[in-house]
C-alpha cells in the first residue's frame, strides 16, 4: 500500500508515527510503499541554535524551562513504546531543509525510508547538530549514500524544488502540522493516532475503491487537480 507521509526530522512526533505505523502494519500483513514529503516546522532556523533546544522550546511555546522538561520527558515516555530511545536533553535542532534535500535524493535511489530513519535516529538518539553540512553527509553515508553524491546536491540547488513542492501540496491539503499520512491517496490521518486508528485507516484504504480528488501522486510528483 502507498503511503505518503509529510513530517520534519526534528519532530519526535513524527519518528513516534514512522515506527507506530510500520508495526502495525508488520502484524496486519500489509506491505508499505512510504513516499516521503518535506515539511519545515522552522524554515527560517539557523543551522545550529546558540541555547538548549528545551529553552528554546520553552520560549517559542510561552513555557517555563520547567514545564518543556516535563513535556519532553512525557514525549520521551511514548517514544520508549514504540522502541525509541529519546534523547531530548542533548537535542541539537537547527535548519532541516538540506537534510530533506538529502532525503529526496535517497528516495530517488531507492533509499527514501532508510534516509528518514536515520536523520531521525541521529536526530533523537545521538543528538547530532541535524542542520551542520558535515553531520548531513555522515548520515548519508551511513545508509550507503556516495558523499560525492551528498556533496554535489548541497552544494546546489538540487532538490530544493522538491522540497518546496512538498511544502506548496501541504498547504494545499491545508496540512498544518506533521505528521500527516495519506493511505493509498485514498484516506488522511493527522498525528500520532493509537494504534487502532492506524489499523483502521488501513483497513478503509483498502476497502475503498475510489481515489478522491484532494490529492493525486505519481512516483515522487503529487499535484492538486484543477476544479471543474
């Protein structure tokens, strides 16, 4: 089943998603085609920030340092069911989009899913600095990326189009937080479900025969159909 997924590597609720997903699909024996769709929670981050990522938290959302500890211990709590080890106290957020760059070139060698795993373990669990240069290409190189590849696309515009794409069909499908699936361009999911959600938006993607007109996906290339 196709799946398209928009979400940013910094989003723990994003990563929470990916693995929730994939095992509930894994026990209902439906094999995933996951497309990957660049969404910026902060376009305009610096590659690295200068505080904590919990202060930074704090301030952006009118919270005590206090209260985003609390709040990320929570998030860290729910990332530890779906086998995550959440690492939020050495978070180093900083500007994503050459890492969805990165992750549009993977896709295009087939290596889309292993590209968002791991830009979201290196993110999560390691806590590397996800927005520096030379922390995109060793995470590229990990999944078997060529850095000479990885190195020729940053130091470009390639796949900047691809990203922007992404981020022009979210607003379209007025998508105003990640992560968002759509199952078999057929039914759309906001969040971090329960796992019975998820089963059931399989379950209704599969039953369904017809493809609405929100949305309409071709390999890596979706587009919104002009109205009548």
């Amino acid at each position: 089943m196709r799946v398209d997924i928009w979400s940013d590597v910094v989003c723990p609720f994003c990563y929470i998603g990916k693995k929730r997903l994939e095992q509930v699909a894994a026990e209902a024996d439906v094999t995933l085609d996951i497309h990957w769709h660049s969404f910026e929670l902060d376009p305009n981050a610096p590659v690295k920030h200068q505080q904590s990522n919990t202060e930074r938290l704090a301030q952006k959302y009118g919270r005590t340092v206090a209260q985003m500890q609390e709040m990320e211990r929570s998030i860290a709590e729910l990332a530890a069911t779906e086998g995550i080890d959440f690492q939020w106290q050495k978070a180093n957020s900083g500007n994503s989009f050459n890492a969805h760059r990165i992750i549009h070139l993977a896709q295009n060698k087939g290596l889309g899913n292993e590209a968002e795993e791991a830009f979201f373990h290196a993110y999560m669990t390691e806590g590397l600095a996800i927005g520096e240069r030379e922390v995109v290409v060793h995470i590229a190189e990990r999944i078997g990326l060529s850095s000479v590849d990885v190195i020729e696309v940053l130091d470009s515009q390639q796949f900047s189009a691809d990203v922007r794409q992404d981020e022009a069909l979210a607003q379209q499908l007025n998508i105003t937080g990640v992560p968002f699936f759509v199952f078999d361009q057929k039914v759309g999911l906001s969040g971090v479900q329960d796992r019975s959600v998820f089963l059931q938006a399989l379950q209704q993607a599969l039953q369904q025969s017809q493809v609405p007109e929100a949305a309409s996906c071709e390999g890596e290339q979706c587009e919104i159909p002009a109205k009548s």
